[in-house]
C-alpha cells in the first residue's frame, strides 16, 4: 500500500474521530452522545483496519472483529436502558 494513501487515510478518519468526540462531549441530547460514539467506533475500525492492510497482517482482522462487536453491544445496551426509563425520560 501507498504510504501516502495510508497517511491520507488516517488523517481523514483521525478528522472524522475528532468530530465524533466533539459530538459525544457536547451532544445536546444522549442520542447525539450516541451517535459520536459510534462515529468513533467506525473510525477506530478504519484505522485499525488501514494498519492491517499497510502491515500485510491478518492479526488486525480479530481486533476489527472484537471492537465492532463492543461497538453493537455498547449500542443496544443504551438504547435498551434508553427505552426503560433512564435518564429521566420513562414513565415514573
């Protein structure tokens, strides 16, 4: 892989991390603090996988693997705990 391809790569999804974050400390509502959170989840994702293609490893394909699967359950968790009550927002 082109080592200027990885450089723009990672410098793109490092913008759009740095966004989601912005996004999940300033959120208005919790579903905006959802939504960065899984914009950094996915841009973790692309780094990680951008490291395994420009180090020719296949290790990197597990972490991809255990780190989407931590991003789905982290999502469900919240929402399920959203849509019970929390926060303040259920019936009393």
């Amino acid at each position: 892989m082109n080592p200027l391809l990885f450089q723009l790569g990672s410098l793109l999804l490092l913008g759009a991390m740095g966004c989601g974050l912005y996004r999940s400390l300033r959120g208005p509502t919790i579903l905006d603090r959802m939504l960065g959170l899984d914009l950094v989840i996915v841009c973790t994702l692309g780094i990680t996988l951008l490291l395994g293609v420009m180090w020719e490893s296949t290790v990197f394909l597990d972490w991809i693997l255990v780190i989407s699967l931590l991003g789905f359950l982290s999502t469900v968790a919240l929402t399920l705990y959203l849509m019970r009550g929390g926060e303040g927002n259920g019936p009393e």
